[in-house]
C-alpha cells in the first residue's frame, strides 16, 4: 500500500476488470486442505492466489512459562511467521515488528472464539507458516488457522473467516492482489465469526469513504460465507477420509483373521451339530418306532 504506481499502470481497466482479469467482487482462487501435518494436533494447509500457508496447532496442553498460565482459561498464541524465502527479495529471518503485530491481533481474535475458560492453564499454540506472500496472507494465515484449530478439535464458538477489500483506481475491490496491494489506495482486512458475522479483526490502510466502508463491508461479508463453505468442506473431506480410512483398516482386519484361520473350517462341521440333533430327532424317533 502507498507506494508509487507506475506511469499508465491500470488497475482496473474500461470493461472494470483487474490486472488479473477479476471482477472487482471476486476472490482470488482459495483451496483449503485440513489435517496435513501427522505431529501437530490440528493442521491446515491453504493456497489463495500467489499465498501459500501452513497452519499447525498444538494443546490446550500445559502452559509454559509457568508465569504466563492464567487460572481462569488457556491461552491462545500464535506466531505469524514470514519463512525467508516467501517473497522475490530474501525477508530476513525471525520476528520483526510487522509480525509480532500480526501475531498479536492474529491471537485476539482467535482468542474471541476459543472456549478458552474450558482449559484453564492450558496453553492453545498456533503458527502460522508463510511459505510464499502475495498479499492478504494475515487473512490467509487466520483462516487457515481457524482450520487447523477446528481440525484439533479445539471447541469454538464458530469459525473465523478472513478476507480484505481495499480501493484500486478509485474502485472498492475484494481480495487485493500483490501489484493492487502495492499501488492501491486502500488495504481494509477484515475477520468475521461465520454465522454471526461478528467482526473480530478490522484494520484500515488508506482513505475510505463512509460509503466505501459500507461497500467494503458488504463484500467482505458475502466472501467470508464462501470462504467459510470452503474451511467446512476442508474439514468434512478430512473427516471423511478418515471414516474411510478406519472402514478399510477394519475390512483389512477382518480379512486377515479370516485368513488366520483356515484350520477353524473343519471345526465348523460340529458347530452345525445341535441344528443337524434338532433336525435329526424326529428321524430317530422313527428310528425308534421302526424297531418297535
Ligand atoms: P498482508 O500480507 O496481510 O497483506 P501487508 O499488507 O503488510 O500484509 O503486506 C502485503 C504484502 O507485502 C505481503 O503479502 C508480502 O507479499 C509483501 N511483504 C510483506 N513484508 C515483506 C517483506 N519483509 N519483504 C518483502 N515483501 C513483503
């Protein structure tokens, strides 16, 4: 945001399409896979345009240090990393301040969904992994992180979804890319709480007017219930592979003890005995009488 755009870039053009031919109320591609990471508790690993993002989470387990436990509920921590190679020119490792701040409200507003007083002492770790940056990815990280919460299991009171808008060329768009992010007037992401359209992160780069905020909300808001159909879907395809996977666990056990025991068949002959007495008993009464 804010720097200088090149003489004659477009960014929308006459037929109101962007550089990357997008309608200004369209989101970039997002796919979302949940469950990647086997030591994690939870996990999500998502693609959203040029952002690549892992997500892991661990707990509520022991807090520690033990000076951070608060008695009355877990903490929610995460850590938003940039990895070194996530942009053309190398970031250099290791929090800086932009990270430490999107870690930070990263963390209050997950905080807000959290059934945190269920696990008092308890720490709830999250990281946020950026392996490629393309814009928006505090909005992507959270997402993603919401994700790899639910796939812990961790109860919430509903899923966040989180997208920006921003003003390019004087228009109100959805889901800045990398050149409109840079050369835009207005970055705008924002965080809701899926069902109740909550807002648990806002933050603004730039001039709006009040109108453009309502318009920014209004888009922001629609793309959040499908980024959130995308998070559930994520989470029902992990659930489903996983059903699947314990019905083929039990087919193949099922098959091996039948294998086991090809000596049981010729124990089966007395097995079917007591119906071969039942049935036979009449016929030995005949027996009986023909004797007679
Ligand atoms: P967000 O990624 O949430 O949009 P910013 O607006 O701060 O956050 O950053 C916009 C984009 O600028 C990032 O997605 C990334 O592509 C790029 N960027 C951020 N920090 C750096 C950095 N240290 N070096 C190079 N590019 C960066």
């Amino acid at each position: 945001m804010g720097g200088k755009k090149p003489e004659g870039m477009v960014l929308i053009n006459d037929q109101g399409l962007r550089l990357d031919g997008r309608r200004p109320d369209q989101l970039r591609n997002l796919k979302i896979e949940a469950g990647v990471l086997k030591q994690a508790d939870g996990s999500c690993y998502l693609e959203w345009g040029g952002n690549k993002v892992m997500a892991a989470v661990y707990g509520p387990r022991e807090c520690h240090p033990r000076h951070d436990q608060d008695p009355t509920k877990a903490r929610v921590r995460v850590r938003y990393n940039m990895a070194a190679f996530s942009v053309s020119d190398r970031k250099r490792p290791g929090p800086d301040r932009r990270s430490q701040e999107i870690s930070k409200i990263s963390s209050e507003a997950l905080d807000h969904i959290v059934l945190a007083s269920l696990y008092p002492r308890n720490a709830i770790d999250v990281f946020i992994e950026i392996l490629e940056a393309e814009a928006g990815t505090r909005c992507a990280g959270l997402t993603a992180a919401c994700v790899a919460l639910a796939d812990a299991g961790i109860p919430m009171k509903g899923m966040v979804a989180s997208v920006a808008a921003g003003k390019i060329d004087g228009v109100v768009c959805l889901d800045l890319s990398r050149e409109e992010d840079n050369f835009g007037e207005t970055d705008f992401p924002v965080a809701y709480v899926a069902g109740t359209n909550e807002i648990v992160l806002l933050q603004q780069d730039g001039h709006f007017s009040p109108e453009e905020i309502d318009r920014a909300l209004e888009l922001t808001a629609k793309a959040a219930q499908e980024i959130y159909a995308l998070q559930k879907a994520a989470l029902l395809r992990k659930y489903e592979s996983m059903a699947q996977s314990g019905a083929d666990e039990e087919r193949a056990e099922d098959a091996e003890s039948a294998s086991a025991q090809p000596e049981a068949e010729p124990d089966a002959a007395p097995d079917e005995e007591p119906h071969a007495d039942v049935a036979a008993e009449p016929e030995a009464e005949t027996t009986h009488e023909e004797v007679r």
